[in-house]
C-alpha cells in the first residue's frame, strides 16, 4: 500500500505540469487541455460537448475555451455539412506549430528515453488504474477508438489481400485505421 501511495503521489506532482497556475505561452491548463485533446481526437470527438465532457465542465466553459483558442488562431470551427446546427472543432496550422511549446513536452521527452515495453508498461498501468477507478465511480474515460466495445472489425480478402475495415456501432460509421488510435470521447471500456 505505500508503493501505491508514493505512485500516485508522484502522479500527483506529474498532474501540476499539466494543471498549472497562471498561464504559460499565453495559455491557461484549460486552453493547452483542450488544444491537446482536439489535436488527438477522432471526428466524433471534435464538437464543443465532447470537449466539455473531456475537460470535464460546462458547455458554457469549453465555449469560452474554444473562443479563446480561435482568437489566437489554433482552433476553428467548421458547420457539420450533414447537421448545420452542429460545429466540429479543428486545429489550425498555427495551433499545430504552437502544440511543439507545450509543456507536457518535458514529460513526454522522459518517457521517450524508456524502451518500447517501459513505455507500453507505463501505459498499460495507466489505464488499468482508470478502468478500475471507472468501475468503481460509474464513469468512463476518454480513450483510443481500438480499445473500444463500440468497434467492430471485418476482415475480408480480395486477390490474396487481407483488409481490415473498422466501423463504429455507436455512430454507425466507417472507421479508418488511422482514426481508430484517436481519443473518442463516447469510449466505452470492452470488458474482459
């Protein structure tokens, strides 16, 4: 039980990097949340609701958020072509270029220096303490759409060729295998 407890108190100075006071680069924790979070998400995940659900607030907050972020020009909002009452969030080439100043970066350079299965262990326990806090506290997380009960998979072979076609039962869309290692706000844990 201390080994657990210095964990996540080491997590806990790990969190201050990402949830800072002030601003840093002219961005509040907020703003570089949402900003990362955008840059990661998958298409379904790109509206101001899933962006209020990640940051965990308001719709009123993550409102005031994305208007910061696109009068500093790394965000825009684009009408749904399908649903002109709904907007999807991208960001810009300048938010793309200011991302490289984020300050999770210090972070994400020392994990860099451990090899592939340290990574992959130190990702791996991650997510087994956020599934067992979800399951103890009724909620879900944000995660990559591979991991997710919402995905089917459909091999099929044309010529000798082996395909693999995603699609996504919630929204009942195809999924590309690029987008499935995007973040989805609608993630639901696939049980064991």
């Amino acid at each position: 039980m201390i080994l657990a407890r210095e964990a996540i108190e080491l997590l806990g100075q790990m969190a201050q990097i990402l949830w800072f006071e002030g601003t840093r680069d002219g961005l509040r924790d907020r703003e570089w949340m949402a900003l990362r979070f955008l840059s990661r998400a998958n298409r379904f995940s790109r509206t101001p609701s899933a962006l209020a659900s990640y940051l965990g607030t308001t719709r009123g907050t993550a409102s005031f958020i994305i208007g910061e972020l696109e009068r500093l020009g790394y965000l825009e909002r684009r009408r749904s072509v399908k649903d002109k009452r709904s907007v999807t969030l991208s960001i810009t080439q300048q938010g793309k270029k200011f991302l490289a100043r984020d300050p999770v970066n210090v972070l994400v350079k020392a994990l860099a220096v451990l090899d592939d299965d340290g990574k992959i262990r130190f990702r791996d326990t991650l997510r087994h303490v956020l599934d067992q806090s979800d399951v103890t506290e009724q909620r879900h997380h944000t995660d990559v759409c591979k991991r997710c009960i919402f995905l089917r998979h459909a091999r099929s072979t044309t010529e000798g060729k082996t395909m693999v076609e995603f699609t996504c039962r919630l929204f009942r869309a195809p999924i590309s295998e690029g987008e499935a290692e995007l973040l989805c706000t609608s993630f639901e844990h696939r049980r064991q």
